[in-house]
C-alpha cells in the first residue's frame, strides 16, 4: 500500500524535524515543534490555504475567508477556512495532529475515545478542538452573519468538515463518535440548519483537488 509507505515517511520526517530543533534548544518538545513551526509555516498556512483556493477558485459568487483573514475580521480565532454561497456556509476546521500510540494499540476504548476527544474536541487544559472550534462559531455567529460579511436569507444552513492528516482518525465508527460530541455543544436555533458533521481525510481532499 503505497499511501500507507508515504504517510509513515511524512509522519517520520515530522519527527526528525522536531529532534533537530529540540537539540539546538529552538523548541521544547514535538508538541512545541508542531504548534510552532510545523503548523503555522507548512501546514495550515501553506498545504490547507493553497489547496482550498485551488478548489474555489474558479467558482463565481462566493465569499471565503481562510483562517487568518477570518480571524482579522474577528478579532479572535475562528475556523480554519469560511466559505458562503448564498445562505450555505462550509465551515472547515483543519487538525493535523497524531493519535498517541500507546492508546491506538491498547485495545481499550475508554484510552482511544479520550485520545480522541483530546485531539479533536477539548484538549486536557479545556481548550475547544476541532469540532469544539466548530460548535462555538455556529453558536456565536450572528442571525444575519457578522458584518464583514452580512447575509440577505434567512434560515443559515451550515456544512461543518473536520479535515485530519492522520489516517488513524479516519476508521470507522469515528465519525459517529464526533458528531455525537458535536450535536450535544450545538445550541437550539430555528433560524439555522446545520448539516452532520463531516469527517475527511486530507488526501481525499486531495484527490478532488
């Protein structure tokens, strides 16, 4: 399986990165590396932003914003990319983190759905994670959108995506998992529709590109 060989040398290189710089002294630790260096230069600034505008941009019409631009607009962070077309908003949240191994290989579900939880909805200090980040904006935003971007319709109808670089996030049964988590921090609103929650990997986004 070639994309199974690729994905372990991508993973690996991570690795040797961070022990470099954790030998000069430049980060702490993989997690320092990762929120420091990896995510911010490579991954979400360049690998997410560069493919999401390769999908849009021929497409007439619509209002997007990625994750930087949005959070100018806001004044705090927001998702990773906002997309409208008409009264339809994608929301993509994009988590490039690692399942541990110790709970991928413990057999025991309560070590593998807080693992879970911790990466992809609140970490340990409680802190939102991916579709935590996706709840909170949905309930925060205003009826008629904010003013950057004022919506005419009625009835906002939301399209939440959780893109994730691990392949271990993307077996079965997590997806439920998550939108579980998802639906219980989502408040009442008539006024909005919001779409199950999706579960991507990034190489399927890839693959539409």
């Amino acid at each position: 399986n070639y994309n199974f060989i690729i994905d372990k040398l991508f993973q690996a290189l991570q690795f040797v990165f961070s022990k470099l710089l954790i030998e000069k002294g430049i980060v702490s630790d993989f997690g320092d590396f990762k929120s420091k260096f990896y995510s911010e230069t490579f991954s979400e600034n360049y690998l997410l932003y560069k493919t999401i505008e390769h999908c849009i941009e021929n497409q007439n019409e619509i209002v997007s914003l990625n994750g930087e631009e949005l959070a100018e607009k806001l004044g705090a962070k927001g998702p990773d990319y906002y997309i409208r077309v008409n009264n339809h908003i994608l929301l993509i949240e994009f988590k490039d983190v690692l399942m541990g191994a110790g709970p991928k290989v413990s057999y025991d579900f309560g070590k593998i759905s807080t693992e879970i939880n911790k990466k992809l909805v609140q970490n340990e200090k409680g802190k939102a994670k991916g579709v935590g980040q996706l709840s909170k904006f949905i309930n925060n935003i205003p009826d008629k959108g904010y003013d950057f971007d004022k919506i005419e319709e009625d009835n906002l109808i939301f399209y939440p995506l959780l893109l994730v670089t691990d392949s271990a996030f993307n077996l079965f049964g997590i997806n439920y998992l998550l939108e579980n988590e998802f639906r219980a921090q989502l408040q009442e609103n008539d006024k909005r529709e919001v779409k199950h929650l999706s579960l991507l990997h990034f190489d399927t986004l890839l693959m539409f590109q």
